[in-house]
C-alpha cells in the first residue's frame, strides 16, 4: 500500500498536543512532511520552549504513525522556535528582546515576584534564552531570589551589562543601590529609572524578558504600558476576595492600554501542611477559575502554599533550581509552557520586515 501526505496529515490531525489542547495539523507545528517510499519524515516545530516534553511528545507522535497501514522508517525531528509577537502602537522595541511579559497583580503579597523568578526559570529550564527585570523600584527583591550580588559593568560607559545567575540575565535597581538605601522617589524618578534600567541594559538575544512589577496600577504600570513593548500580561491573584477584587483592577487597566492579557496564576491556592501533608483552601477556593471565567482569559495553573517555595527562594535558589524535577517545579514549568504557547498565538511582530523611511533634502 503506498503512502500518501493526506494519510500522514490524517494521523497528525488525530493528535492532540498536552501542552496546547490543538492537534499538530491546525496549530500548524506539522512542517516539512517527505515521503520515500515507505519511508517518512516529519518535523514538529513547537512555537514554544519544551525542553523537558520534546521525549513525550516525539513518543506520542511516532506511535500514533506507526499506525498507518505500509509505514516504514520515521524520522521525526521535533523543536521549538521562538518568534517575537506585536507590541503596541507606536512604542519603540528593545533590541535583542524577542517578547516581554510583564506579571503584575493588584496587590502585594500574593507572591508576585515568586511567581515571576520561578516563570523566568521555568522558559530557561524548558530551552528558551530569558532575562528578568526587577520593575519594583521601592522594593527590589529578585537580587536576593536570584542569589546575586556586585554591581553591573558598564563595557562603554553609557550601558549596564546585565548580571547572570540560574542561567538567565537579570537588571535590578538592587544592584545600584545599598541594600539599606529606602528609595525615597516621586514617581517621574521612579519611571525614569524603570526606562533606564530597561533600555539601557545590553540584553544579549532573549526569547523572553520577565518584567516582574510592583503592585498595584499607578505610575509605573502606566509608563510601562505607554512606552515599555509588552507583548502580554500575567496577573497573580491568590483566591481570596480581597486580592481577586485588586486582581482584577489590574486585568482592566492592561485592557485599556492595549495590552492582551495572556492568563492568570492563582497563588496560594491551597496550604500544604509540612508536617502531616494536609491540603486545604485556607484562601478560599475557585476565586482564579471564576475571575478567567468573567473575564474570558486562561487559568495557566495555581500553586500551593507550601513552605519550601519561601525558603528555597529566599536562599537565592528558587524551586525551579532548588527541586528541578518536584511536584511544585513541575507546576512552574506547565505555566511556562502555556504562557509561550498563549504568546505564540498572538500576532506576529512585522517591524523588521519594513524598511526604514528616511526623508532628506535634497
């Protein structure tokens, strides 16, 4: 029986991708089928990092091919490729930044910049080149979460080189200033030092640069929606009403400026007993799933309120790191992917494909 592309196309189609609930035909990862004979080749380029799934994933496909009737050798080549996505109107992009997701929430201690350090972590863990810029002027914390000290050279005198630690670059103001120095700014500083710390630090080729911001929706969130590209927002709540109240302030105000929302992470989403290993709402429960449901975005997962996420964060060694193949890294990891996945259906940046337009007299 000889073999035909609609057969194989009909095998792929019948697959759904755990990662994006799409079969590999319409989400379009199916690339590059050849046919020799009995023989195939099939490339699955994924629109995003899954580093630690591509064996799932080329197990998944190569039994469902084998099924075909004549089917001889596979060759299945699985990847991923990272494109950057549209910005707002108008707003100049970073160079050498592919896509900026800024994670933001209503309120403070919803475990916000946990979130963020362990996101940033996760797309490096799954493949992906990321950075993380600290945005909370008043109270920088990735320097500590990130197990880093020193200051950022300056090669030239005008940029910062970003400092590095887990693999990915980071910037904070933490690193300009003592670490007992209040930051007693208006806000036109604030925002100013935000802008200077982004655009003057040499990123080196990222997929993903991780903005984690301070909460709330004033100044800064205001300036980075103005003149910062976001490609998306992630918003961390926890259940309780209060946060989801605040959260979903934040939801409203990114849908004003333009910018898409690509999901919501409910924190704390249950407690952890470290002694007996009892789990229980103590925040509530089902406060994340109904604020997506009214609001029509994603819930990318929810995480426990487990003790050793705060102890392993506060050595510098976020959970990511700390415990790379646990229950709670796992979780972090499957936000990561669904995140770059809800980036990779957003519209595609153009930018470079247009020249620029110089008027001159002549």
């Amino acid at each position: 029986m000889s073999l035909d592309e609609s057969k194989i196309q009909s095998a792929l189609k019948d697959l759904i991708d755990p990662n994006t609930g799409k079969d590999f035909i319409t989400s379009k990862s199916a690339k590059n089928i050849k046919i020799n004979g009995s023989d195939i080749s099939v490339d699955i380029v994924l629109g995003y990092p899954a580093k630690s799934v591509l064996d799932d994933i080329r197990s998944l496909v190569g039994s469902r091919l084998k099924l075909i009737p004549g089917i001889g050798n596979i060759n299945l080549n699985i990847g991923s490729r990272i494109v950057s996505h549209s910005v707002q109107r108008g707003v100049p992009l970073i160079p050498n930044v592919k896509n900026i997701i800024a994670v933001a929430s209503g309120k403070g201690g919803v475990g916000k910049s946990t979130t963020a350090v362990n996101l940033a972590l996760a797309l490096s863990a799954e493949g992906a080149s990321v950075g993380i810029l600290d945005a909370d002027i008043y109270g920088p914390s990735q320097p500590q979460m990130l197990g880093i000290q020193g200051r950022p050279e300056s090669l030239d005198g005008k940029s910062l080189e970003p400092l590095v630690n887990h693999g990915i670059q980071v910037m904070s103001i933490g690193f300009l200033v003592d670490v007992d120095t209040p930051m007693v700014w208006r806000g036109p500083m604030v925002t100013g030092a935000l802008e200077q710390l982004l655009r003057d630090t040499r990123w080196k080729d990222l997929d993903y640069l991780v903005i984690d911001l301070p909460p709330g929706t004033g100044d800064i969130q205001l300036t980075l929606s103005q003149k910062v590209p976001v490609t998306g927002a992630l918003i961390v709540t926890t259940p309780q009403d209060i946060a989801l109240l605040d959260a979903r302030k934040g939801l409203k105000m990114f849908e004003k400026v333009g910018i898409p929302i690509i999901g919501i992470v409910e924190n704390m989403s249950t407690h952890i007993c470290s002694q007996c290993g009892h789990e229980e709402h103590i925040f509530g429960s089902g406060g994340g799933a109904l604020m997506c449901k009214d609001y029509q975005v994603d819930l990318l997962g929810d995480l426990p309120l487990d003790i050793q996420i705060r102890e392993q964060t506060d050595s510098g060694t976020p959970t990511v790191i700390a415990d790379p193949n646990g229950k709670i890294a796992n979780i972090y990891k499957k936000i990561a992917r669904k995140t770059a996945y809800k980036i990779s259906q957003f519209s595609l940046d153009h930018s470079s494909k247009f020249p620029n337009i110089v008027i001159q007299n002549t």
